[in-house]
C-alpha cells in the first residue's frame, strides 16, 4: 500500500464513523480525527504517508511484530499509539480495521450520555 493509499483508506474510514469530525488543531500540516472532542487518529500531511492511531497496549505488540509497516506512534505514547507506514504489509481492510478500533477506544472512554454509539455492540452483526 502506498502513501496515498493508506491516508486515503484510512480517511475514508474515519469519515464514515458516526461523530467523527477532521480538524486542523495543529495546523493545516495535520488532519486530527476527533470523536466527541478526543482524538483517534492523526495524519500528517508531510509527505511521508504515515497515519498514526490509538490501539490497546497488548495489540501494538503484537502488531508491530507481525506487521513491517506498523510502529510504535510517531511523537505519541508508545504503548497507546501506533504508527502505519506505506509498505506491503498493510492491506486497506486491516487500515479500516485499525481505524475503528482506534475510535472505539476513544469512545468507550466518553461518558455514556455522549456516546454516538455503544462500543460493545458498533460493527457487530
């Protein structure tokens, strides 16, 4: 997957999640995916393709050994965060994947009352 690729996979994915807003706290260098006010995903637009997102801390393990392509998060807590570089390890169902696991977490985290879906049971059939 190349660098376009993986933003554009993984921004078409965070747009589709109900409450998902992009802003541009930092500047217009970075994309912030936001839910309710919390970030869950940060894509800077240097050039570089990266796309970095939360992820449980036994998940980042195991993904960083499993894929090339996946790092601890850029400039972000390494056991929080999770950074995907383009590379051929990564296909766009697992980017959608990491994408809603990384807003998942944000939002099990809300208070109930501002939940724009109940974690337990989003994506589930």
């Amino acid at each position: 997957m190349d660098s376009h690729e993986l933003i554009a996979c993984a921004s078409a994915r965070a747009e589709e999640l109900p409450g998902s807003a992009r802003e541009n706290p930092f500047g217009p260098e970075w994309d912030v995916y936001k839910v309710r006010g919390r970030v869950f995903l940060l894509i800077p637009l240097d050039g570089t393709g990266r796309v970095t997102l939360k992820s449980h801390p036994d998940d980042a393990v195991a993904l960083r050994e499993t894929f090339a392509d996946i790092v601890p998060g850029y400039h972000m807590n390494k056991k929080h965060w999770i950074t995907l570089m383009p590379g051929p390890s990564l296909e766009p169902d697992l980017v959608a994947e990491l994408v809603t696991e990384s807003y998942l977490l944000v939002v099990e985290k809300l208070p109930r009352a501002r939940r724009p879906v109940d974690p337990a049971l989003f994506g589930r059939a």
